[in-house]
C-alpha cells in the first residue's frame, strides 16, 4: 500500500479515528486563532481531548470521522492545524460544508466515504485516492465520488492560493513570450 502513497492524487498511512460531530472548538480551540501557522497551530490540535490524543495524532497521517466532521466555526485553522500536523487526509462520513472547502483551499484531501469509516479501526493503514475516487483499508477498496479535475490541481498545488499564485506567474510567464515575440 505504501508504495502507492506519493503518487499523484493519492495519500494516506496510519489512521486515527474519532466519532459524530467534531468541533472546530475540538479541532483548533478558539485561544489559538491569533496564528495561521500550521505547526504553530499543530501543538493545540484536538488539545480538549487531552495529551494521549494529541500523541496519537502526531502518530497518525489520516483522521477518520464519523457524521458532521468540522461542524461549528468556519475558522480555516482547523484544516490548517490538521496539515501541521502532518495529517494528509480526513475521511468521514460527513463535513461541515465550510470545513471541506477550508480544507480543499488549504490542500487537505477530505473525502466522504461512509463504508469505509465503518471499515477503519484506530492505527489501520488507509490509502485515498482522490483522483481514482478510492479508500483502500487493509486489503478492502470502498469508493466515493473522485475530485473534479478543478479541485485536484487545487490539492496538487498545494491549496488554493498556491493555485493562483501559479495561475498568475504562468500568465505572466505567456504575457512576457507574446511581448518577446
């Protein structure tokens, strides 16, 4: 499985797994706002639940949710905190609709795969395949709706602003050829 990991649309690894309706205020408490800096941020990362759960998160590279995963503030942190620390993908059953878009324009992979969750216990191996439209637990594959092809160079870049940033200097890049020209 492993071997896949790397490929283009494909992430995963160790996964950690929590239930129905985790909080913004659980994911990244509202003290810690005043930073957008994802390790910053990483350090109070699901802090409320205590330090054995901040340990297992840094031990893990998938957060696997039940219902509602990222519900409360649209605070963009939240997925950011996730990055820092060094998560590459949140499966759940379902988002909060503000917490997966917060997550595509950070580049977190978010997918909704409901078989799969039931199929992950805590510290199994998941493989996403957000361009296939694949979760892959153990030897099991369980399928989701793939990324459109506007949201996957979105992830590849690296977010959303990596996205335009890159957008902007290749058409900077075409603007200075026609005048070269």
């Amino acid at each position: 499985m492993s071997t896949e990991i790397g490929k283009q649309g494909v992430v995963g690894g160790t996964a950690i797994v929590f239930g129905d309706d985790v909080n913004t205020d659980v994911i990244i408490p509202g003290r810690y706002l005043v930073s957008i800096d994802p390790a910053e941020l990483a350090e109070h990362a699901f802090e409320p639940l205590g330090a054995e759960v901040q340990q297992r998160l840094r031990a893990s590279d998938v957060v696997v949710a039940g219902r509602n995963f990222g519900c409360g503030s649209a605070r963009e942190q939240a997925s950011t905190c996730l990055i820092g620390a060094g998560i590459s993908a949140v499966v759940a059953r379902s988002f909060s609709r503000v917490f997966f878009r917060n997550a595509i324009n950070t580049g977190l992979v978010a997918v909704e795969c409901p078989d799969a969750v039931d199929a992950v216990e805590d510290g199994a191996e998941v493989l996403v395949d957000y361009a296939a439209g694949t979760v892959t637990v153990g030897e099991r594959s369980f399928g989701f709706a793939p990324y459109p092809p506007g949201l996957r160079v979105i992830l590849e870049a690296g977010g959303l602003i990596p996205h335009l940033m890159q957008q902007a200097a290749a058409a900077k890049d075409k603007a200075g050829a026609g005048q070269r020209g």
